[in-house]
C-alpha cells in the first residue's frame, strides 16, 4: 500500500511540474542597458533575472529568437520599446510581454552595490503592467559589528533582483482608465557631472509615476519616438507646437519635464553626497505650467546613530528626491 502511495505521489508531482512548465508565459527579457561604470554588470544580472523569472513560473525568449528580432527591426536600445515595436515583437517571438530595463549602478568592490530599474510592457498595447526597483549595498544586511554584511558581488545580485521582481505579475494594471492622468515622461537634461543622470531620473521617474495610482505613465519608447521626429534638442524646454504635437499623438493629459542638477559621478557613498532636481509639469491640453518644484537629498539622512543604518547610495537618494517631488505632484490642480 505505501509503494503504491509513493508512485501516485511522484506521478502527481510529475505531472503537475509538467502542466506548470507547459502553462509558462513567455517573457521577452531584452538585455538592460548599462548605466554603471562595470562593463560586466549584465553578465551577472541578467542570468539571475532569467533563474528569478523561472522561478516566478514564467519562460523567457531564447537568446537566438530575441537576438535576431532585434536586429532585424534595428533596435539598438534595449531598455525600453515603442508600440509598434512591442507589437512586432508579440507577433514574432509569441509574447505578451516583454521586460526592459536599467542597471544603474554596480560595484563589485569591498561594499559591493547594485541599482535596478525594469518595466514590463504589453506587447498589444504597450502600455506598462509593472514596475519596480531594487538598490542594494553590502552594508544594508549588516547588524551591530558590521555582521552578515554581503561581500560578495554574486550573492547581492541575487537579492536585489529577489527584491525587484517580488511583486511581478504580467496582468493588467489595476487603476481605473477614467481616474488617472495619462503622462508623458521627456528625458531630464543633465547638468549633473554623471553623464547618464538624465535618463536615470526619466526611468526613476516612470517607475514611481507607475506606482502611483494617480498617473498611468507612458512607455518611454513611445515618447523617444517623438522626441526624435519633432527634434526634440533642448530637453528641459517645450514650445507651444511641440506641447500640442505629444498631446495629440500619445493621448496624455501632462508633460513631465525637469532637469538633474546634481548627481554624483561615483559610486561611492558618504554624508556629503547630494542629488537635486528640478520638475515641472505641464498641462498637455491648455499649454499652461500645472506645478513646479525643486527637491535636493543626501547621503546623511539615514544615519541612525554611531554611522549604523541604512547606506544611502547614490541610488537611493536619487530615488527619494524622485518619490519626493512625485508626492508634491499631487498638489497640481487639474482643468
């Protein structure tokens, strides 16, 4: 009786890992674009989102079939997909969503760290159905005496993409159509000495815009569209034809726009590391400024005492001016 109680369960086991693994959605993982200072970044991301994804119960497009989709529609950016893109994609490599995204920072040094962003797009639509981040440094695991501090580079990239994909999910966004503003994120000017701030504010920006039950952000590869066929040079100003144009075109209702004026150019933390920016929002529809703010964060206000806490990375403090000014946002007074 119990040799025959064994077999049903391995055979129930077997056939439920079957019709798991047969029930997989396929995910279009396309390679994240680099912002660090590591050229070798993506070799340990992307191999832990592909395991994390399969974990989560979804399959990813095999290297070959993405590869050579893309260079076949010539996209040279992979962190992030027009419409149109997204739905060729759909069509060729039979998905639904594809996930892009940043890295941000790593470092592999004695307090490794780790920064991520990613977006998951609908292949139909391309609309965003998920966003997050993940920013990590060593130090964050530490206790009193510096204990289970994480050394090694491999172990907090398995944390930081655990964070980044804990809440994951391939529905839809669950805000309601009729009670969100749709908005246009254009890429930050940088006045900052880190070549890459701009972008990195326009991804943080898309990210925690998402989150946000207000707004319903749209995909940057649409907006990146139109920055280029309007010649969209100086990215921190807007004339009336250009504001007009991205309304009609991408169906918003504001334009987010603002410039980085401080961001670090190393990865290394310390009280005196700062972030500002600078946002306005534009109302799309009557060309008018709806608010407008200026936020500046450092490296020193998560020090709890005797210089044990929480290690504010650039990354962080990046991300709270963002969270900052996305909560000031609420303030503007809509037609």
């Amino acid at each position: 009786m119990k040799i025959i109680f064994l077999v049903f369960t391995i055979l129930l086991v077997v056939v439920s890992a079957c019709a798991v693994t047969a029930h997989a959605q396929p995910v279009a993982l396309l390679p994240f674009e680099n912002f660090s200072n590591n050229k070798d970044a993506l070799a340990y991301v992307m191999p832990a989102l592909t395991a994390k994804l399969k974990e989560k119960g979804f399959e990813t497009i095999d290297d070959e079939s993405l590869f050579r989709f893309l260079c076949k529609e010539r996209i040279r950016s992979t962190a992030y997909i027009s419409k149109e893109q997204a739905q060729k994609a759909g069509e060729a490599l039979g998905t639904k969503a594809i996930l892009a995204g940043a890295v941000i920072s790593f470092s592999s040094e004695e307090n490794p760290q780790i920064g991520l962003l990613a977006r998951l797009i609908d292949s139909s639509t391309g609309f965003i159905l998920w966003a997050d981040h993940a920013f990590f440094a060593g130090d964050d695991f530490a206790g009193i005496l510096g204990l289970g501090s994480i050394k090694s580079i491999d172990g907090l990239t398995y944390k930081a993409v655990d964070r980044l994909l804990a809440s994951f999910h391939a529905g839809p966004s669950p805000k309601e159509a009729e009670s969100v503003y749709r908005i246009a994120v254009i890429p930050f000017q940088n006045k900052s000495k880190y070549r890459n701030a701009g972008m990195i504010a326009t991804y943080m920006f898309l990210t925690e815009l998402f989150r946000n039950q207000m707004y319903e952000p749209i995909e940057y590869g649409d907006v990146r569209k139109l920055v280029v066929e309007y010649r969209i040079i100086n990215k921190g100003e807007l004339d009336f034809y250009t504001i007009e144009a991205l309304s009609r075109n991408l169906g918003v209702s504001g334009i987010l726009l603002g410039t980085v004026e401080q961001y670090p150019d190393v990865v290394e933390s310390s009280l005196q590391t700062t972030v500002a920016m600078t946002v306005r929002l534009l109302d799309a529809r009557n060309n008018k400024i709806l608010w407008y703010n200026t936020r500046q964060s450092n490296g020193g206000k998560a020090i709890i005492a005797f210089d044990w806490g929480e290690t504010r990375t650039v990354d962080k403090i990046a991300y709270s001016v963002v969270s900052e000014l996305s909560k000031k946002m609420k303030t503007a007074k809509w037609r």
